[in-house]
C-alpha cells in the first residue's frame, strides 16, 4: 500500500464519498454488507483501494502545509518538483506563543519586550523519493494543510530582507 489505511474515523467522515466508490465498483450497498462479512480479505482490498484515492487527491491538491509549535512556525510550499521550507524559530524566553492567533503588531510587542531572538529558517531540496510519499508523511507528522501562500511569503519576504 502506498499510504495508510483510512482510520475508522476517517472512513466514517466519507462516508457519502465511500458510497460512490462503492457503487462505481460496483457494489451495492446490500452486496458491501454481505462482504464485510463473508469476505474480510476483498472488504480490505475495497478500503485500501479508496484510502489510496483519498490520499492522492488530498496530497495532489496540497500546495501549502504549516507546523506550528510555541517557539516555531514551520512553512511548507509544496512545489512539483521541489519541497521549500520558510521558517523562524524564537531563541530565548518570551511571552509570545506561535501557536496563538495573534496580530503581528502584538506579536512584535511581546517579543520587544522580552530578550528573545528570531531565528530565520530558509531550505529547500527535491522529493525524495517523490513528491506524493514526501507530502504524505509531512502530514503524517502533524502538519496542517494551509489554504493558501501567505504565511509563507510572509516568512519568505524575511528571509529575502535578511540575504
């Protein structure tokens, strides 16, 4: 399998998508029913094949991720053929939590007010060994798809003004 299984609670969630997956491999409801019974191996070959399709499309579709921690936000652009990371890290004691939803002017003050620094983080490299497993275990570890190139053009324009 390329991925993971759907957890329960996943496959629970898409429930309406599972049905119309069903049915295009035609597998009526009353026929899934009896299946999940009779026959576990062709029941888990069926869910494995639609947790593939769920996650190549999300993976697909993913152009931007995020992690963020107290002292570190961490931003990803998921280009074709490379993987970019923007990023800062605070060094040193501060009230200032990444994780909250803050304006830059309060952020700005907390971290005037303390004795803490900015650490810029700039990478980038090609996928290894390709772009879906490389964007798949990203969001395996905790990162969060982002709707779009803010932040990390936000964290991109400092690392610019810092060269």
């Amino acid at each position: 399998m390329k991925y993971r299984r759907l957890r329960r609670e996943e496959l629970e969630e898409l429930e309406p998508q599972f049905v119309r997956f069903l049915a295009a491999q035609s597998v009526p409801a009353e026929d899934w029913a009896k299946i999940k019974v009779t026959d576990e191996h062709k029941a888990n070959l069926l869910i494995d094949q639609f947790s593939e399709m769920v996650f190549d499309d999300v993976i697909r579709r993913t152009k931007f991720a995020e992690q963020r921690s107290e002292k570190q936000i961490l931003t990803f652009r998921c280009g074709d053929e490379k993987l970019e990371l923007r990023g800062i890290v605070i060094q040193g004691e501060t009230s200032l939590d990444l994780r909250k939803e803050e304006s830059s002017d309060e952020m700005l003050a907390k971290l005037k007010l303390s004795n803490a620094k900015l650490k810029i983080l700039s990478a980038e490299r090609i996928y290894r060994p390709n772009r879906e497993i490389e964007v798949f275990s990203l969001l395996e570890q905790q990162a969060k798809i982002s709707q779009g190139p803010e932040l990390f053009d936000l964290l991109d324009s400092l690392v610019s003004t810092e060269s």
